[in-house]
C-alpha cells in the first residue's frame, strides 16, 4: 500500500475538486447524512451528529493508517459540498473476507444526483487507485436494490462476486481486477 501519504492528495477534474475532508465540511456531511435518500441505501438510517463527526476523522485518519482513503468532493464553481468516495478496509466481518482490499465507496448529497458527479469523481478516484495502490484488486459493496450504484461500478469494471441470499443480508459484494 502506499503509506507515505498522511493526507488525501488534491485530484482535479473538470468540473470537481477532490481533497482531504476538515472540521469544515462537517456540516454540510452531517446533512447529507441526515438525508433519508442518502441513507437508504447505504447505511441504513440517518446518523446522528457524532457519528457523523466519527465517520470524518475516520476519514482523515484512513490516510495516515493505510496510505488510502476518502476525498471530500467539492464542486469547482462555488465550491458546494457534493459528497465523498474513496477507498478504505473497515474490517468488515464478511465471509469471504475482504480484509486488506480496498474497498471503494461513495456517497453524494441528493441535490447532486443525476449530475454525472459521481461517474466524473469515481473516474478519478479510480485512475488514482490503479496507479498508486499495489494491489490486483478492488471491491465495493452495493445494496442490491440500489440499481445506480450497480450501474455506476459495472461501468468501471466492477463484476458482481458474491449476491446475499437473503433479506437480512441485502447486499452485493463487487470486485474489479486492475487489468479490467
């Protein structure tokens, strides 16, 4: 992994900038968190504030651990809050395990959707994570209702490893091999 970076590295793309979060965004991640289309999928039900505010230095501290992490993503003209992605290792307890693989992510606030940010941020994120991470592969983990994400990551290479067999377990496990 590459270890030596302490903080997320500025990528640029037309229209976003992506960076290292601070005390700053938390805000704005706090209300996006709070939103109930923006949980649905993902963690389930809105975060109260402290969590929220753990999930930012967690952030932060991702980069100083593993030399990974998440970016803020911010629009290049006013710059607005619009989301996060990235990759991380939340040890999840998963059979089979996903341990040590990066395992990248997103999330946008609502009044960002259906603007093409998150295929523009990903692309990015991607390409960074190909040349930086030295590994041969990645995952994502993707409710299986949430037919745009699923879209989104099989646009990028992403293939479906692993479906849950039942309702108490309603996600898909995703992979992408770098030579994809």
């Amino acid at each position: 992994m590459n270890t030596h970076l302490k903080i997320a590295p500025v990528l640029e793309t037309e229209r976003l900038i992506l960076r290292s979060h601070s005390a700053n965004d938390f805000a704005d991640c706090a209300a996006m968190w709070r939103d109930p289309q923006v949980v649905r999928y993902t963690i389930g039900s809105e975060s109260p504030p402290q969590r929220t505010w753990l999930r930012l230095l967690a952030y932060r501290g991702l980069w100083s651990l593993l030399g990974f992490g998440y970016w803020a993503v911010q629009s290049k003209s006013g710059g607005r809050y619009i989301g996060e992605l990235g990759y991380a290792d939340f040890h999840r307890n998963l059979a089979p395990s996903i341990d040590g693989i990066p395992e990248i992510g997103w999330a946008l606030a609502t009044q960002s959707h259906g603007q093409g940010y998150a295929t523009e941020a990903l692309r990015a994120v991607i390409a960074w994570g190909d040349a930086h991470l030295n590994v041969a592969r990645t995952v994502c983990i993707i409710h299986r209702d949430n037919a745009v994400s699923i879209h989104l990551a099989r646009k990028f290479g992403y293939l479906i490893e692993l479906r849950a067999a039942t309702n108490d377990e309603p996600h898909l496990l995703l992979a992408r091999d770098r030579s994809r």
